[in-house]
C-alpha cells in the first residue's frame, strides 16, 4: 500500500467523522484544505490533549 493512499483514506476518514460532529457540511465536493476543516481539526486536537492531560493526572 502506497503511504499517499493510507495518507488520503486517513483525511477521508478524518473528514467523515467531522461531518458526524456536525463541525462541517457535507455539500458535493469539498476542499479538504480549507481553513474551516483545518481549524475543526485543531479544535478536536486539543480537545483530545486535554481529555489525555487529565486521564493521566
């Protein structure tokens, strides 16, 4: 398996679960670059480093 393959079912994947969150609208063919994707990711990951910072604590 290519490594841009895992790469691009990975960002599928990624974008799926967004759109499950209800952080972005599924309407045709996105750009999966776009600033409001990229600023839902960020939000989940740091959602997920808190969540960790106090499993561990």
């Amino acid at each position: 398996m290519a490594e841009d393959d895992r790469a691009d079912r990975l960002l599928a994947l990624m974008v799926d679960r967004l759109v499950e969150a209800g952080l972005v609208k599924r309407r045709g063919r996105q750009r999966t670059d776009s600033t409001h994707i990229l600023a839902a990711v960020r939000r989940l990951d740091r959602l997920e480093l808190v969540g960790e910072t106090h499993r561990s604590g």
